[in-house]
C-alpha cells in the first residue's frame, strides 16, 4: 500500500504553482498524493492579490487558520511536502500534535521565529542566499541540520533541479520504507 504525502503550496496557491506538477510527476506513482492550497486552507481573500497583500493576511491571522483547518483534516500518520508559507503552517501544525511521519519543508522562513521543533523527522531545505532563512544558531538550540543549496533564493522549489533533488529524497524514504516491510 503506498505511503500518503500532504503537500502544502507556497502563499500562492495553484494560482502560480505549475512548478508542483513536477513533483507530482515524480511521486504520485509512489505517494497518494493530498495537496492544499495554502490560500484556501487559510481562508484567504485579497481583493487584489499582491505579494504583499497575500502575506500580510497570512501572518493576520491566515497561517493560524490554516494550521487549525489541517489539523481537522489531517488524523492520520503522513509523510509532508510543504513549500515557503506551506512549510511554516505545516511545521506549526506539527507542534500542535498533527501526526507526521516526516517534514519536508523547503523555504520555510518563518519557522525562525518558533521556540521549538515538531517530533518527526525533519528535512529543512533552504537557499544560501534567501535573506530570511534560519540561522544556525536557531537550528543549534533546536538539533535541527538545515539543508543549505549554494547558489539559490527563496523561490529554489520552483527549479527543475531542486525538484527532482526532493522527489529523489522522498522516493529514498518510501522506497527503504518498502524494503524493510517485505
């Protein structure tokens, strides 16, 4: 039976995200794949959806909603593939008991601002040059190893090559997974 994956969008949504496709690609085969538009999940209604708009009402409010929407609607163990804003509500609904088997969450910045860390396994990936990533001071006080990618930004999960990287990643783990149960 496959494993299930929830992925989580960036604060766009499917608005701008046919760079997700690619992941589906790579996983459905392998994954039942649950996907939330971060958008939707946070109930959020910009009348004019500008970057900074959008962000202003995830952070009034969106995120927590968002994590209170998918902790209603995610009870069972799975595996999570979020993206910037969809990574922080995932990892936020991680330490409010949401139950994963595992946390890949790639440009996650405001996860910076938590004082502790989900139970699971962890895989935080980020680009060097993306300003607002963790330090490694935060990751030392939590035990967390940040994955740093040279040469990339905050939108790195939209490139072919970190997409296939993470998909490859998360094939590993369900493909191990496979071994060790026959």
């Amino acid at each position: 039976m496959a494993e299930k994956l929830v992925v989580l969008s960036d604060m766009w949504g499917a608005k701008k995200g046919l760079w997700i496709t690619s992941y589906f690609g790579y996983l459905q085969q392998y994954y039942n794949i649950d996907f939330y538009d971060c958008q939707q999940l946070g109930d959020i209604d910009v009348p004019i959806s500008t970057e900074e708009n959008i962000h202003n009402a995830f952070l009034n409010g969106g995120i927590d909603r968002a994590v209170a929407n998918l902790l209603k609607k995610e009870t069972e163990p799975a595996h999570y593939l979020a993206f910037s804003t969809g990574g922080t509500i995932a990892y936020k609904a991680g330490l409010q008991g949401l139950p994963m088997k595992s946390l890949t969450a790639i440009s996650a910045t405001r996860i910076r601002f938590e004082e502790q860390r989900p139970n699971t396994q962890l895989n935080l990936i980020y680009g060097e040059s993306d300003a607002f990533k963790p330090c490694e001071k935060w990751a030392q006080q939590l035990g967390i190893d940040l994955n740093i990618v040279p040469n990339f930004g905050h939108d790195m999960y939209s490139d072919e090559k970190i997409i296939s990287e993470v998909c490859l990643n998360l094939l590993e783990q369900v493909t191990k997974n496979m071994v060790r149960s026959h």
